[in-house]
C-alpha cells in the first residue's frame, strides 16, 4: 500500500498518537480537550497525502526539501495549527516537536505493517518527508509572525495605557507642591516622586517610539525653522539641575540653525548627554560642542571613564542586540544603553544625519551627531 494511501486509511490511529503526545506537552495554559489537542492535525495529514500524490518535477522536489513548496494565499492547515498553539501556550520548540513525533508515528506504523523494500517505498518515504517539512516550515512561519504581531502590539497598547496613570500621579505630586503644609521633608519627597514620573513618562515615550518603529511607521520627525543652539543650550540647564553632581560644559556655541524637529533634537541631546552623565566619570567634566557651517552641523558630547567593549560596538544602536542573551550579564560603559540610542539614532536618520561613535581609555567616550543644514 503506497504511503499516501496508508495515512488516509489509518487517520485515527495516526491522531491518536498525535493527541497523546500533545497532551504531553507542559504549556502554562489549562488542558484542551481532544479537539483542541488535535488540533487541525487531520488537515495538515490530507494535505501531505494529496500532495504525495500529485506529481512534481525534480526541481520541485528539491525546492520542496528547502522548505520552498508553493504558497497559496489562503491560510494552510499548517499555518492556523500553529496560531492555535501559540494562543495554547506552546513554545515554538513544543510545536516543532509535535512535527517530529507526527513523522515517526507515521513512519514506525507503516513500515512496520507494509515495509518491503520496494523502490516505491523509498520514493514515498522522501515524499512524505518533504510535505511534512513544508509543514513545519509554514507552521514556524505563522506561530513567528504572530510572536511578533503580539509583541508590537503589546509595545504600543502598554506604552499608550501607561500614560494616564502617569499623568495623574504628576497632577497630584503638582498639587501637593502647592501646599504649604508639606515642611522641608515632604518637599524633598514630592521632588523624588515628580523626577521618578518623569524618568516613568520618558520610559512610556521611548516605548511608544520604539512600537512606532516596529509596526513600520518610523518616528515621526516635523522640521521647522529651529535655533538648534538654544535647544541644546536648554537640555543642557535642564541636565546640569538634575545632576548638580555632574559638570556639564557646553563650550561657546555658535549659532546653528536649519530645518529641525525640536522637540526630537532636545530627545536626542538630552539622551547623548544624559548617557554620558550616567555612565562617566563624574569627577571630570563632560564636553559638549555645537558647530555648523553651510552644510552640515556637528553636535558632540565627550565623557571620561570606562571606554565601551568593542564587543558592544556593533548592536550599540540595536536594542535586539542589546537586550539578547548574549548581553544579560552585560555590566560597566555599555550596560544601560540601547533603547534610547536606538530611538536617537532614527530620530537622526529621520533627519538625514549620521551618528558616530568612539570610545578609549585615553580620549573618553565621544557621541558625533552629524546633521545637514536644511534652510
């Protein structure tokens, strides 16, 4: 009996097996009842049949054994198995698992009732493997894209949600400021309290931002006419009275102006600035410098201490990188960074500018803004 055949015919005990080894799979999610546990599993077996039966070309054959086979526009068996799964708390692992105990039930049934080392047998083996691997490679496909979908959606949903409680907790630490009952205690208190919502708030943006540009929209930059001197001259006030610790120089800044988004440009300055302030050595000055001529501007912010690790060089700009498995442990100059140098690096790029990096023990660590001069 061709293999094709054999599958059709033994569907049930096939499906069994597929339910018993689903059900022994630990998800964090409650268990699913027979249905749920074969979940398109007859689907994805009649579509491996008929496609064992239907005739292919040898180069067919080979791009069907790179996981290449024809895509339809309509949702596959494959692909909504592995929807469901996901939404019942199987890991991508758990899933591909229930591929490799579905060959090996089919397989181990068959041969051992119609194995006889006819040639046929071979080609069908092959055949069967291949539709089952365009299963697999459909499957991870879809359970990845809905990973991903659910990830960015989480992103921007949270980011906005996040916001209104925020809002209220500076309405009332606002509100307590006002009153003159508080003594120099609850003052202090208030103050703590109104710098915590803003580093929550500054958070809450960076996330939004980040979901903006995962969902493909980019960040949103808006040039105006803009005094980029007196932008950065404001983040740097603002800076040096949030750290009173820190010595900030901003040497004699000419002048700058062009087609910039100021508020983005006060993100990025308060972010380059804010990292050197953070991960510097405090008891020497941190150098920031503005310039410009026809064409370009140069915006720089120079620190002292630990150089980063060139080994944190190349995903400094890529919070995926930053944030791997790879970098868990991370400590020292590059621990921290990440996310805001990543919405400020697309912020620049927004404006048609670069940013570049360097980091020695000798020299400091030094953040170039290069932008052009839109009039």
């Amino acid at each position: 009996m061709r293999l094709s055949d054999f599958i059709l015919k033994n569907l049930e005990p096939i499906l069994q097996a597929w339910e018993e080894f689903a059900r022994s799979v630990d998800t964090p999610m409650p268990a699913m009842d027979p249905p749920g546990l074969r979940s398109h599993a007859e689907y994805i077996l009649r579509t491996v049949a008929f496609d064992m039966r239907t005739s292919q070309t040898p180069q067919e054959q080979i791009d069907k054994s790179h996981g290449l086979g024809p895509v339809t526009e309509d949702e596959s068996a494959a692909q909504s198995h592995a929807i469901t799964r996901l939404m019942a708390g199987f890991t991508l692992d758990q899933m591909v698992s229930e591929y490799r105990a579905l060959r090996s039930s089919v397989l181990r049934l068959w041969l051992a009732e119609e194995y006889a080392g006819e040639d046929h047998q071979i080609s069908d083996m092959i055949r069967f493997n291949e539709a089952i691997d365009q299963a697999l490679v459909e499957s991870i496909a879809a359970y990845g894209q809905a990973v991903e979908t659910t990830r960015k959606t989480v992103l921007g949903v949270l980011g906005h949600d996040l916001r209104t409680p925020l809002s209220a907790v500076t309405l009332g630490a606002d509100l307590l400021r006002q009153t003159e009952e508080l003594g120099t205690r609850g003052k202090r208190i208030i103050a703590q309290i109104s710098t915590s919502v803003q580093s929550a708030n500054q958070m809450v943006n960076d996330l939004l931002d980040l979901a903006r540009c995962n969902l493909g929209t980019g960040i949103p930059v808006r040039p105006e006419k803009t005094d980029l001197t007196s932008v950065c001259k404001s983040v740097v006030d603002e800076l040096t009275i949030a750290h009173p610790k820190a010595q900030i120089i901003l040497s004699d800044a000419e002048a700058v102006t062009g087609q910039y988004d100021p508020s983005r440009m006060a993100q990025v300055f308060s972010n380059l600035i804010g990292n050197a302030v953070q991960h510097g050595n405090l008891q020497k000055p941190i150098h920031v410098t503005l310039k410009g001529d026809d064409t370009t501007s140069c915006f720089c912010v120079q620190n002292s201490g630990e150089p980063i690790p060139a080994s944190a060089m190349p995903s400094l700009f890529n919070p995926q990188g930053r944030y791997s498995k790879y970098s868990e442990g991370e400590q020292g100059a590059s621990a921290g960074l990440g996310l805001g140098l990543f919405i400020a690096a697309q912020i620049v790029e927004g404006h048609g500018g670069k940013i570049e990096v360097e980091s020695t023990l000798e020299q400091g660590t030094i953040f170039r803004v290069i932008l052009p001069i839109c009039q």
